[in-house]
C-alpha cells in the first residue's frame, strides 16, 4: 500500500480561529500543521467554516492557498441531521452555535483520534463530548 492511499492516522479539525490562523500563518497553527503533516494525519475544516471566517479584511488568495492544503468536508444532510441531534442533547441552541456544531458533526465523523483546535473549547467540548481531544487556539486581542 502506498503512503498516499493509507488511511491517516487520525484528524485535525480548524474552526473558524484555527483557519484564520492558518490564513494568516500564525505560528501557533503551522506548528500544530506541521506536526500533522509528520503524523500523516488529515487536517480538515467545515465548509461551514469557510464561509464563517471569511470576510472583506481576509487575505483572499491566503485563504485559497489554505484550503488548498486541507480538506474541506461538505454539510451534507447526514452532517446537518446529527448538528442538530448535538444542539438537541447539549441543550444550546440558535444560530450562534450553528456553526460549531456543524464543526462538531463533522469532526465526530472523521476518522480518529480527533483533535479540534478552536478558540472555543468550552462550546466544542460540550457537542462533541469526550470523542475529541480539544486543544485552545487563541484569539486575536485575546
């Protein structure tokens, strides 16, 4: 079996802080890029991310050149549905927290172990449960 068709090892998962510190090449993130990368692990985002995190200020070819390097994982029905059985059992709800749990469906459905690096990791501990290790980016100002 090639290197290139190996299932990867586990699954790193950006939030909309992990991929805009991606975009803008913190060192925070490369880091956390670069030892996935080592571990042949497969990094991943939500296409619900994408558009949180996108915006006029946004480096638009940075952004590209980005979400060239990771996979961006469609909000199919199936990652709809289980978004909202998330929201229905953590017991939050709204559209402030839409996203992550698009964000969590997503990564629940990645092959494991699954880390997420998010500047919410209160919000994604609680819709993803103890399914993934939840590692703190921190924000911009913060």
């Amino acid at each position: 079996m090639t290197r290139a068709s190996a299932t990867p090892a586990g699954t790193l998962v950006l939030d909309s802080e992990g991929l805009a510190k991606a975009v803008l090449r913190a060192r925070e993130v490369t880091q956390w890029l670069a030892l996935a990368r080592a571990d042949d692990l497969r990094v991943i985002t939500s296409a619900a991310t994408v558009v949180e995190v996108a915006h006029p200020r946004l480096n638009r070819p940075a952004l590209e050149w980005t979400l060239s390097r990771i996979v961006v994982e469609p909000v199919t029905e199936p990652i709809a549905r289980r978004a909202t059985a998330i929201l229905a059992e953590a017991g939050p709800h709204g559209h402030q927290h839409a996203i992550d749990a698009m964000l969590s469906a997503t990564a629940l459905a990645a092959p494991g172990p699954v880390t997420v690096l998010t500047s919410d990791p209160e919000d994604i501990a609680t819709l993803c449960g103890r399914n993934v290790t939840v590692i703190k980016v921190l924000r911009d100002g913060s």
